[in-house]
C-alpha cells in the first residue's frame, strides 16, 4: 500500500464522521423549516379588504399614433365598465405624448367623469431596443407632471438615439427611483407583448431577468395579454413567436419565460390583459371591451391602482368570461390564506389548500350566454411546470384541491377555459403564490 492510500484509509473515519455530521444538519434544517410556524412573507395589507377594479392599462390617443382624443377614450372606457384607464402613449421624439398639452388633457378629465381612475402613464422605447422594445411606465400623483415627463421623454427614450446604451435603461431606473422619492408611490413599468418581436422565449427570459435586476422597485412584470385582439395576424405577433390562445407564449405557457423566473425566486406578473388600443382599424377592441385587467386594490385612488399593480394582486380576462378572480393558498398553522403577489415562509413538505374563487357573468362581451368550461392549476418547481389539476367551477363559481408541496417549495398560478370551437379559446390568467 502506497503512501497516498494509506493516508486516504487513515483519514476515512473522519471523512465518515463528516458526512454523518452533515447530513444530521441537513436534516436538522429540513426539520425546522417544514416544522416552523409558516408566515406570509410579503404579507399585502388589503388581503380580505381591497377593492376590485376593471382597469386598462394601455391605450393611445391623437397624442402619439391613435385616433382619437383622450376624452374620447375616457367615455369610451366609462361606458364599456372600466374603473381604471391609463393614458400610454408613444415616447418617440416626433410625437406628442409627454408635452404640456399631455398632461393637460389627463389631468382635466377627472373632474368630468370622478367616477374613473385615471393614470399618467407613456409607453417608453426601452434601451437599446431602438424602437423594437416598449414597455408602459404608469406615473403616481406627484410625479404626473410635464416637466418630469418631457425630462423622462428627451433624457431616456430610446427611439432616436444612435448606439446600444444598455446604460440609458439603468440610468433611467434611478431617474425613476430617485424622482419617486417624493410622491406616494413609485412608478410601475410593465414590458409589453414581450415575445412580439423576440427570436425565441430564451430571449424574453433574458430580457425580464435584465429588467428586473435592474428595474428593483419599479419593474413588476410583464403583458402577458397583449393587444390588437382583432387583428391579424393576432395580437400583430407576425415573427417567430405567436400567441397560444391569445396570451403571449413566453408568459402564459407552462414551463416558458415566466415560469422559469418564477422557479428561480424571481417575483414578476404576468397575468395584464390589455387593448393595446390605437382604433378599430387597427384591429383593437375599445379599452375594457374585451380585454380587462381586474385589479385587486387597497383603494380606488391612482396611488392605490399603483400599489396593487406594483404587489401583483390582479387577473388579466378575455371576453368577459369572468371577474373578480381570486386565487388563495391555505397552510395549516398560517393566519388566513395567502394571495397572489404574496409569498409563504415554511409551508413546504406540507399539504396545502388551492382555492379559486369567481364571479361569472351569465353573458359575455358579446352579450352570449357565457361560461367557464374548465379551471387550471400550474405548479411551478425548480424541475418542472405542470398543470396539477383540471376542473370546473362549480355552481357557486368556486374550485378547492388539496396538494402537498415538493420539499423544495412550489409556485401556484391558475387559469381559466372557455373552449371556442372554431377559434383561439378565451382564458383568465392569475398571478402567482409562491410556497418556500
């Protein structure tokens, strides 16, 4: 026997030894994590007590390349049931959006229809796109202002810029951060039809895990229900990437982009259905009149909408099939159940209650006798994600299933089916409850 072998046989015991050690810890840790007192993590205040809102989020006027005015919009929005209107025009250095008329025309409309919640927002070339790349910044009180916005317009937009300058977007970032320091919210930021114009889903991972490493605080997601819901082709996806029954395949799909964020820990919502609205002629629907946005909100106010887009306490719908959706995770020992945009702390290794509650109307956006034909639970894991369960609503418009989470944790989304016979089906789409 050799020097070396002899040394490695002397010192075997205590390699043993080691091992042993470190599995008791390990095991140790698994104990008290599975054991301890489960807790919401990101606990949202309003859970139980919020308020829901029909919201549209991205529309464009005479501002930027729409049709027509903003007051046009804002009736428009009233009469087909929005609580929530956001005002998104273009960024583009010949347009108009961002201008003291902008504002002005946003800001007077509240005092005509008090009814609506009406938010500053613009839809902003988002380095180093060069045009290809947008994405919707929604502005709070005190920073809905024309000044701020033509500074965010001339300093950050990307459109007419010459070079890549990945270094705008962070600069923007701490621009919106830094100006945000005085209002009662941040502003929110949304990427939209985020696969529209990518090569392929990896390409949209990269880009939101981008956004979002640099975004902290503002960047919340994505548009998982893009806009011209009437157009061909639909939703104006003409590349490499088309929608699965109208949502954006790197969003919705189980396993895609969003999901593989989600597996890492990374918090992003995906559940925004919006009109993209420009016009008819565009292939749009009017704002709220098929897309909707329904947001779960601590109250109606722009810093409320803000608070509950930014948390993730909303469900994006197609056609009216449903309202008010509202996923919920139960664990033994936690104080209520956990909402989407929340987290819970200690639930793994245990069985947990998946409950999903709706409002169905008896008709839907075309005034048709509606339903809901089928309800689905994605779980998400480090492995894989994969529909765990599939069933109806029953009479009361409620699902309840019960599943014990893998001990690495597990994230919860579901959906909901209207089957079309001769067309794209109509979904809901929840956000997400992670179990850590």
């Amino acid at each position: 026997m050799g020097l070396l072998d002899s040394r490695l046989l002397e010192s075997a015991p205590v390699r043993t030894a080691a091992g042993v050690l470190l599995g008791v810890v390990a095991a140790t840790l698994w104990y008290l994590q599975t054991n301890a007192t489960p807790r919401i993590g990101k606990p949202i205040p309003w859970a139980g007590a919020g308020e829901w809102l029909a919201a549209e989020t991205h529309v464009h006027s005479r501002f930027s390349d729409g049709r027509y005015t903003v007051d046009e919009l804002v009736d428009a929005s009233v009469g087909n049931g929005c609580d929530v209107l956001a005002i998104t025009d273009h960024t583009d250095g010949g347009l108009k959006a961002a201008t003291p008329e902008y504002h002005a025309a946003i800001a007077a409309a509240p005092a005509r229809v008090p009814q609506l919640t009406l938010l500053t927002g613009i839809e902003w070339n988002v380095p180093p796109g060069k045009g290809q790349d947008h994405a919707v910044v929604l502005f709070p009180p005190g920073m809905d202002d024309a000044a701020l916005l033509g500074e965010f317009k001339e300093r950050f937009d990307d459109f007419d810029k010459a070079g890549e300058n990945p270094e705008l977007a962070v600069a923007a970032f701490a621009w919106l951060r830094t100006h945000a320091t005085n209002a009662p919210e941040a502003p929110v930021m949304f990427l939209n039809h985020p696969g529209r114009r990518a090569t392929d889903i990896a390409a949209v991972r990269t880009q939101l895990e981008w956004l979002s490493g640099i975004g902290r605080g503002v960047f919340a997601g994505m548009e998982g229900a893009p806009g011209h819901q009437n157009a061909r082709p639909l939703g104006a996806y003409g590349r490499a990437l088309q929608p699965e029954d109208r949502w954006d395949p790197a969003v919705a799909a189980p396993g895609a982009a969003w999901d593989q964020l989600l597996a890492r820990g990374t918090d992003l919502s995906g559940a925004l259905a919006s009109s993209d609205f420009h016009g008819p002629k565009n292939g749009d629907y009017w704002p709220c009149e098929f897309s909707a946005t329904w947001i779960y909100a601590p109250d109606r106010t722009p810093a409320g909408v803000l608070r509950a887009l930014r948390a993730g306490t909303f469900v994006g719908v197609h056609g009216g099939i449903a309202e008010r959706v509202q996923l919920r995770v139960a664990v033994p020992g936690l104080e209520r159940a956990a909402i989407p945009g929340e987290a819970i702390r200690g639930g793994a290794g245990t069985e947990v209650s998946i409950e999903l509650e709706a409002d169905v109307p008896d008709v839907d956006w075309a005034g048709k006798p509606n339903r809901i034909d089928v309800v689905e639970i994605i779980r998400v894991t480090a492995d894989a994600a994969e529909v765990i369960h599939t069933a109806p609503l029953d009479a009361n418009g409620r699902l309840a299933v019960s599943h014990t989470v893998p001990r690495g944790g597990a994230t919860f989304r579901a959906r909901g089916r209207r089957i079309v016979e001769d067309g794209p089906d109509l979904l809901f789409y929840t956000n997400a409850i992670a179990v850590r």
